[in-house]
C-alpha cells in the first residue's frame, strides 16, 4: 500500500505522537520512512544556512531515529532543508515519489501549547501542503493522542 | 488507527464526483491492507435549514426536491459501488440528508470510524479545496486523508 512514507514535522510534542502513528504505519506496511524537517526562509548567509541544517538534522535524528531502531525500521532518510516549508516538502514528495505524507494539523495545535485537545484551524503549512502535494496527505488529528482521545 | 493500532472502520464520504470516485483506490487498498470495513456515505444537503429571506417557501416543495435526490442518489451510489467496490464484500452505503460536513463528523463517532478518506475537492470544484474537506479536516476527531485530485496532478 504505502511504500514510501514521508512525515513532516516541527519537532513538537504533538509531532512526537504523530511519529508514533507515522512508525506503526511504516511498519505494518513495511515503507521507507522519511522525515522532513523544514527551517522556513532563513535570513542567513551559506555557512550559517549550512550550520543550520546540520544541528537541526542532528535535532531530529536525537528526536526519532532511537525510536525507529527501536521499531526495527532500517529504511529511513532524515531531510532538513531552508525555504518555504510546504513547497520544500512537497517538492520532495514529488521528487522522491512518496506515497503519502503525515502531519499534524497545526503547529500551534492547542496540544502543542499546553492546552486542550480540541482541534483548532488548520495551520499554513498543512493547509498548503495538501493543495500542493502530488499525493494522499494523511492529517492525524491532536484528539488521537493516547490518553487523550475523544469518546 | 485505532487505540488497538487497527484500521476497522473506514469512511468514505461521497459527493458522486469525479474527485470523489478518484480516492477509492486509495479506500481499497487500505480496506484491504487493514482487512477493515468501508462505510460508503452521501448527504443531501438539506434545504429546508436556509432562512428563508425572500419570504417563506412551501415546505412541500423542499421535501420533492429532497425526496428526489436522495431517489437519483440511491440509484447513482448503487451504480458507483457495482463498479468501484465490485468483488469487495465489506462494504455499507449510507445516504443522509443535512450538512454534510455535520453528518460525516456525527457519522465518525456513531459508527466508530478511524479513518476518513476522501478527495481535496468536492462537487461544484469551484476552489483548491472543497469546504466539506476543509471542515473535516478542521474537526475531524479520526485521522483523515485527503487525496489530491487527477485535474490537480496534471498541472
């Protein structure tokens, strides 16, 4: 089904349990798992862009990749670019051909700022990345949290 | 997924659309990946709950039109699913009338759904993103995937 899944984050504690969904996914469908991490436009010169993107890789692979060990995954990329977040990331889901991309609804889903569970506005980056991207997008609502779903 | 990490119940709401007719071999894949259920369900947008501002209308009427939709609808979704989900055993069609967005959401909860499927855009194909995917998205309690539309990949 999925064979190459893409997750987009904003290294959150909303984004943490969407990881969790992301890898159960990965697994049972047996996917190459990659993981997009975008700076947004930086006002920097080309050492510091540099700089910048390597921390954050480091950032994300602290964040994920014990996790996906843990998981017995061994198909995944770790991407971390500058520029518009959405347009990066669905430029690489059109280049790398992915199956599907998870995210989150926002990143300042109430859960991520330390409040209820209920699903706010769609943030930009979700909202764009669905009229752009040139596959399914699969939005994992903050409600889905364990512990903390609805009904 | 489920609390269990399972996908039972999978929603896909249907406009009788092209667009909509594009996100069901994404339904089936995943219904067969997850051996999960697929809850085929179509609102009629109900009339009768516009405000009447040209002054009142004949309740009678609003029910024919009603009535007559949902008669082509039963019709056209028994098409639909005789060709899309022909040979596939697990599935329901449902047809409601109301919002439609309500009706999806009310629809999540009633029948336990933990995925929804559908199309960015809906009927009328008039904006980027349909309103109906927007508001599902917005509140959807379940996972909801949102699958581009083929007119979309072309460009």
């Amino acid at each position: 089904m999925y064979k190459k899944i893409l997750f987009g984050t904003c290294l959150t504690e909303y984004c943490d349990h969407i990881f969790n969904y992301t890898l159960n996914l990965a697994k049972d469908n047996e996917a190459s798992l990659w993981i997009y991490y975008g700076l947004g436009r930086l006002n920097l010169n080309q050492e510091q862009v540099t700089q910048a993107i390597k921390n954050a890789e480091a950032q994300v692979a602290d964040a994920y990749v014990e996790r996906i060990r843990t998981k017995g995954l061994v198909d995944y990329k770790i991407n971390v670019s500058d520029g518009d977040v959405a347009s990066e990331m669905t430029k690489l889901a059109r280049n790398a051909g992915m199956d599907v991309i998870v995210m989150g609804t926002s990143t300042q889903a109430p859960i991520s700022i330390g409040e209820d569970i209920n699903v706010g506005p769609l943030g930009p980056v979700v909202s764009e990345t669905i009229l752009w991207a040139p596959c399914p997008v699969l939005v994992i609502p903050p409600s889905l949290i364990p512990g903390l779903a609805q009904g | 997924m489920n609390a269990a990490g399972k996908i039972e119940n999978i929603l896909w709401p249907n406009d009788l659309s092209n667009c909509s007719e594009e996100a069901l071999p994404h339904v089936l894949s995943l219904a067969k990946q997850y051996g999960a259920a697929v809850h085929v369900l179509y609102v009629a947008e109900d009339l009768s709950r516009h405000d009447p501002w040209y002054g009142g209308f004949n309740a009678s009427h609003i029910k024919k039109i009603i009535n007559w939709e949902m008669k082509k609808a039963k019709e056209r979704l028994q098409e639909f699913c005789q060709s899309g989900l022909e040979g596939f055993v697990g599935y329901s069609k449902k047809i409601e009338v109301g919002d439609p967005a309500r009706v999806i959401l009310d629809f999540i909860d009633k029948y336990s759904i933990d995925m929804v499927v559908m199309c960015r855009r809906g009927k009328k194909n008039n904006f980027a993103m349909g309103g109906v995917s927007q508001k599902i998205v917005e509140n959807s309690p379940v996972p909801v995937v949102i699958t581009p539309s083929a007119k979309h990949l072309e460009k």
